[in-house]
C-alpha cells in the first residue's frame, strides 16, 4: 500500500494544468462572452471556432511526439516537470488572451505540455504498480485527475537508454534481439488510443452544448446545465471501472463498452433524424428521448474505454520500448482528437442527423478489432506479457484461451514459481562457507590449468 500512496498523487501536476488548459471546450464555446472577446459569433465563424478549439490537440501531438526523446534522456520525473512548467505558461497565456491569435498561441503551448505528461505519466505509473493494483490506479488517474510527485524509476530510464531501438531501427524493420513483436506491440497500444477518440467521445465532451442546441434544438441555458449534469453523472458511473478492471479485464470492458456506445449513437441518431424531420409531430418528444442515450453512452464509455486505453500501450509494449509505445500511442490519441474536434462542428451544420452514423459504425467495428487481435493484460506481470510475444502470439488472439483469460494464465505462475525456487537456491548455495570454499577452489584450479572458461560452462 506504501508504493501505491508514492504513486497516487503523482499525476497531480499532470491533470490539473490538463484541466485549466482544456477549459474552452464544453460550455465555454457556446457563453456569449467567449464568442464576442475572440469574435467568433455567427455561422461563418464555425470553422475557425473549431479549430481554435481543436488547435491544442495539435500541441499535445507535438507534445507526445517530443516524449519519444526526451523520455528517455531526462527521465519519468523531470520531463513530467517540464510538461507541467509549459502547461501554466499555456494557461497563463489563454487566460490573458483577447485574441484569436493569443488563444490559439495559448493553446497550442499548453498541448505541448500536456503531450509530454501524457506521454510520461502512464508509464511511470505502470512500472511502479503491482499487477493487481496497475488496472486501477490508472481508472483512478482518469476518473478523478489527481497527480503528485513520485520516486524517480532510474533504474528503467536506465535500461532503456540502453536496450532501447531507435525509430530509425523500426522504420527499418530491425525488432531487437529475438522475435519479440515490437511493431505489433506499438500498433495494438496505439489503436487502443485511436479507437478511443474514433468512440465520438469528443463530439461530446467538447461540444455537448452545441449539441444539444443544433442537433436536439434546446436554449442555451439549458443545455449548459445538461452538460454540467452530465459531467457529474460521468464522474460517478466511472467510478465503477476501479474495482472492476482487473476481474472483467481489458477485453471484455472495451468490447461491451464500446457495443453499448453503439447501441446509444444508433439510438441518437434515428431520434434526432426524427426530430429534423420536418413536420413530424413528435419531434419534441423524440428530442427529449435522445438525451437520455447522451447520458447512457457517457456511462459505457466512462467504465470502458475512458482509462483502459491510456493504461493498455503502458502494459503491451517491452520495458525497452515502453517510452516510445506510450509516446506514439499518445500521439495517435490527440491526431484523431484534433480530426473529431475540428470536423464536429462543421459535420453537425452540414451533415446534421447523417453526422452520428459516422460514431455508430465505428464503435460497432471495435467489437470484433478487440475480439480478434487484443490479448489480456489483466493480471498478468510486465514480465508475463513479454513471455507471451516472445513464445506463440498469434495474430488472432481469441484461438489462444491463455492470452484471452481475465485470470493470470497457470503456466506463468508455475514459471515465477520455479524462478523463485532457483534464485533461492543459489541463494543459499552462496550462503554455506563450505560451499562457497569449494567453489573458490574449483574455479582456482580450472584457471590454474587454463580451463576457466570451459569449467564455468559447465558449472
């Protein structure tokens, strides 16, 4: 309990500069203030209002991209220091604009920052929690955004200055000593990300009001308040994926999240192609039906989908490629969220109802993606997981049982078994006087007759 203390309140400085650097979405955008302090009112300013509020995904892609490097040179600890020195330079910058120019400025400088803490944080949590608590300190760090300061693991950053590929050896197809599946391993935590943004969640997330107003035709003040309702009921339903990531595993959680995100967009939109048809006499009603499925779909993605993918690309990937798989799967995660945010406002306008197809085929293709390619991670050691791509991983993971079971598979246990039977038993071989006399001896001979190297094989 002493290590998960140490590591909890690490993400402190990495989520609540998350927060203020992330405030225009959601409510902000639609407030008149807003609107006429930056001059973005009116139809004809949708498209730069989109990508004023999108441009910080291009600062986190950035951000996460600079992690590929830095990572590894300064460490877990300082590059998370850096990140979070460069979001309040962001947040300051934003808070003081009057601007579009200064915000987007703002924004983008805060998205570098926020990349490299999100880009860092992940890995130091995995690598500092035990199998059973990692699932949900990662949910926890979702759900409730805290952070904090943590030991440095040196001894990591170390080995994989080390051991670590280049992206250069990748480009070129050079995997590292052994078939140990690295650009697999890369793709799947990357796609965990991707899939995550593909889900619709920032259709909401950044624009519920505007959806609501445009798409189900409620006032302004009323879909502010929604929002805010539907944030909080987020945060509770959420909290139901801490004590259930690790016995329902990563699988089942994204595969029956993502069919229930499906259900709710498919919902939403036969509602609202009702509600804009015109003259039907229903509309009203069918338009209020639709929020509920808003609400509903915020409740699957919060247990399923909002922590797993940050805490997949942190456990798939090797200790010597840790780093660099969090980077690049927190990049994909801010390119896709940059290409939701900036079409959203623009789809709903032009699009409207056809719009939410688009979410709804896309969660109902995550299904058989997890089903087929994504092996359990669930209690299973970091060590466990680079067994299994160094000894038979098949590219379709559902005709293994032991690489789809939520249970830590038999044969790993009694391999840590007989590991620790043999570290104990040279243990104590080392301990015994006369043991350790004798095999002084040994090796004082053998070098004597210039054997040494023939005589240690054989010992």
């Amino acid at each position: 309990m002493i290590r998960v203390s140490l590591v909890s309140p690490l993400f402190l400085c990495q989520w609540v500069p998350f927060l203020s650097s992330n405030s225009p979405p959601g409510g902000v955008v639609v407030t008149q203030d807003y609107l006429d302090t930056l001059n973005l009112g009116g139809d004809e300013h949708t498209s730069l209002l989109g990508t004023v509020t999108a441009i910080y995904d291009v600062g986190c892609f950035f951000g996460a991209i600079l992690a590929f490097s830095l990572g590894e040179i300064l460490g877990r600890k300082k590059t998370i220091f850096l990140g979070t020195t460069v979001m309040a330079i962001g947040a300051i910058l934003q808070i003081t604009a009057f601007s579009v120019a200064q915000m987007i400025v703002g924004r983008i400088v805060a998205g570098i920052g926020n990349g490299l803490n999100t880009a860092t944080a992940p890995v130091w949590q995995a690598e500092t929690s035990k199998a059973a608590w990692r699932g949900k300190l990662v949910v926890i760090e979702m759900i409730c955004n805290i952070a904090g300061f943590s030991l440095k693991i040196q001894w990591a950053a170390q080995f994989e200055r080390e051991n670590g590929m280049s992206w250069i050896d990748l480009l070129k197809g050079k995997t590292g000593a052994g078939n140990t599946h690295t650009i697999r391993r890369l793709l799947l935590g990357a796609g965990t990300q991707a899939m995550q943004q593909l889900a619709g969640i920032n259709v909401t997330s950044y624009y519920l009001p505007t959806v609501l107003t445009e798409s189900v035709g409620l006032g302004n003040s009323l879909a502010r308040l929604l929002a805010a309702c539907n944030s909080v009921s987020y945060l509770l339903f959420s909290l139901i994926g801490i004590p259930n990531v690790e016995p329902w595993g990563r699988r089942k959680m994204m595969m029956y999240a993502a069919a229930g995100q499906c259900f709710c967009y498919l919902m939403i939109t036969v509602l609202i192609r009702y509600n804009e048809l015109p003259g039907y006499s229903g509309s009203k009603e069918v338009a209020s039906a639709s929020i509920a499925f808003f609400f509903l779909y915020y409740v699957f993605f919060g247990i399923g989908w909002q922590g797993v993918p940050w805490l997949y690309p942190t456990e798939i990937n090797s200790l010597s490629m840790r780093t660099k798989g969090a980077a690049l799967g927190t990049a994909s995660n801010w390119a896709f969220n940059f290409m939701v945010v900036e079409i959203t406002p623009i789809g709903i306008q032009s699009l409207q109802w056809r719009f939410y197809i688009i979410w709804t085929v896309f969660n109902a293709s995550f299904v058989p993606i997890v089903y087929l390619f994504y092996p359990e991670t669930a209690d299973r050691t970091l060590e466990d997981i680079d067994r299994f791509f160094r000894e038979e991983a098949r590219v379709f993971v559902f005709l293994d049982r032991d690489a789809v079971r939520e249970k830590r598979p038999l044969k790993y246990i009694e391999h840590e078994e007989r590991e620790v039977r043999r570290n104990s038993s040279v243990l104590s071989e080392t301990a015994d006087p006369e043991v350790m006399r004798k095999r002084l001896a040994s090796m004082a001979r053998a070098n004597e007759e210039g054997g040494w190297v023939g005589h240690e094989e054989k010992v």
